[in-house]
C-alpha cells in the first residue's frame, strides 16, 4: 500500500541529513556533488537521500547544461504547513477554553501566604 502524500513528506524529512539537504535547498539550488560536500558520506548515499525527498515531492532535478541542480518544490511544505496549522488552531482553542474555566474558578488560597492552611 503507498502511503499519502503527507506521509511520505513527514518520513522523508524524518531523516536529520535530508531535513539540512531541504534547509540548504531552500537558499539555493545545489548539484548532488555540492550538497554531499558538508556531510561525511558518499555521493552515492547522497543520491539516495535525494531519491526518498524526489519520491516526496520536496525536490526534483533538472539538466542546466552540464549541470544537474536539484531544486526545492517549496510549495509541497505547505502540505505539512496545513496540517500542522489546523492541530495548532485546535490546540490553541482548547488552551483559551481552559484559560476561561481556570479565571473563573474562585482563588481558594485562605492563608494568603500561597500555602496550605494550618
């Protein structure tokens, strides 16, 4: 079974190493060769990484002469942008909900001193 769009972007940016590839895509577009410079890995395994972010939909590849830049596809993060959106509206409701129950409960505090009575 495939798994859904936004699936595939959560998991593919699970990885720490393809999360910096996306953070460095989004300044500028990048060869294979370029992005496997900072990391301790081979070129191969950077191809790999690139693949599960290319079979998310974060980035795709194009042929600039000699050159083959990978590019960010900014516009698939707002696929994960609106779903955390909407859990994070939902959150923030509940929490002004619990503010209102919270301000209109009576301050039982009888010692005045913010401690248990004796």
């Amino acid at each position: 079974m495939a798994a859904d769009p936004l699936s595939r972007v959560f998991a593919a940016l699970a990885d720490p190493t393809r999360r910096d590839m996306v953070a460095r895509l989004a300044v500028a577009d990048a060869t294979v060769g370029e992005l496997a410079e900072p990391y301790d890995v081979s070129v191969q395994a950077v191809s790999k990484h690139l693949r599960v972010l290319e079979d998310a939909g974060l980035v795709s590849r194009s042929r600039d002469a000699q050159r083959r830049p990978v590019h960010l596809e900014a516009e698939v993060l707002d696929l994960m942008t609106t779903w955390i959106e909407r859990y994070r509206r939902q959150a923030e409701e509940r929490y002004r909900r619990l503010d209102g129950v919270l301000a209109s409960m009576p301050d039982d505090d009888t010692t005045g001193q913010g401690g248990n009575p004796t």
